[in-house]
C-alpha cells in the first residue's frame, strides 16, 4: 500500500484482539538507504518503537499487531541502534539541489513509501508561504544525500529535456488543421 507521512502519523495500533495500543508519531528512516525499519509509537508507557516486521495487517486508519509486547523501547532494539545514531529528521529539514553551491528549494513537508517495501518512495519540497506556496515532488533516484544539515537532491530528471520539447500550444498547433480563410463579410 502506497502512503506518505501525513497519513501515517496519527494511525491507530491495535492488537489482535482490537484493543488500541497506541498512535504512530513518526518513522524511523535509514539516512544512508532510505529504508524505513521502524515506527515511532506514542503508547500508554511512552514513546516506543515498532518493528515493521511485527505488523500483521497495515489499512489506511489501523495497523494491527499480535500484542503490547511488540512496542518495545529503543534499547531492547540492537539491530536499529546505528541507524538510531545516525537518524536525521526527514519533515522539516530543508532541501537543496546538489549543484557547485548547493541551492535551497524548500523544506521536506511529506514524503511517500510503499508499506511492502518500506523504502522512501518521494519527497515534497515546499518553499513559499500559506497561498503561495510551492510543492515540488522529488523521486527517490534524485536523492543523493541525507544529512544532518539537509536533503541534498539531484536536478529535476527532464530538467534538460523540458527546455528541448515543444509546449502545448505548439503541438496543439500542429494537430489541430488551420481553419480555410474565406472572404471577409462586407455590410452593404
């Protein structure tokens, strides 16, 4: 299932039995692969981690797992210690372009995985305020680098292309036939 962050955050954990464990905070991301390997979970006993490897069933308003005991702390997580070291605040960090001086182009607002292969998917890049805010969606194959001090992406794939390729009204232009001229009207 496709999802972004602003969907997920807020997502009902429930047990097998329905009981609600808890809602997801945020997500643990991998800075060197995009991998997502966890969820932060806000439960009764705090702030805890929930493998994805423990979800049994994942829809749009609930994810389900066997029981309490598969939120556990961060410290009874070994395999996700060096990624915990490592991890980066994705929403709210800004992104540049990679190029001699990195440009900004905005801030990380969202970004998008697939909940099967839970591996960043997109990003979106806001600059602007309020009604004159510009969103640009940033593929995963243009992201070069995660870092403490930002999001460091490739230029736009068809960046070169675009500038090559024919507007609209050009190739509207050249499909639609030119209307046959015919003689003026004259009022007598």
């Amino acid at each position: 299932m496709l999802t972004t962050w602003k969907q997920l955050c807020g997502t009902w954990i429930l047990s097998r039995n329905g009981e609600p464990l808890g809602r997801v905070r945020d997500v643990v991301v991998d800075p060197s692969t995009g991998e997502i390997p966890a969820l932060w979970v806000r439960s009764a006993e705090g702030i805890q981690l929930l493998s994805l490897t423990e979800i049994q069933r994942w829809s749009r308003e609930e994810i389900w797992v066997e029981s309490l005991s598969d939120l556990i702390s961060a410290e009874e997580f070994p395999r996700l210690q060096q990624i915990l070291q490592n991890e980066v605040k994705i929403i709210g960090s800004p992104v540049f372009e990679q190029k001699e001086k990195p440009e900004p182009i905005g801030k990380c607002c969202d970004f998008s995985f697939d909940t099967l292969s839970p591996k960043l998917l997109s990003l979106e890049a806001a600059s602007g305020i309020l009604f004159w805010k510009n969103v640009r969606i940033i593929h995963r194959r243009q992201i070069l680098e995660i870092k403490e001090s930002g999001i460091f992406v490739s230029a736009p794939i068809l960046a070169e292309t675009a500038e090559s390729m024919p507007s609209s009204v050009e190739i509207l232009r050249n499909t639609i036939p030119e209307p046959e001229t015919s003689q003026s009207f004259r009022a007598e």
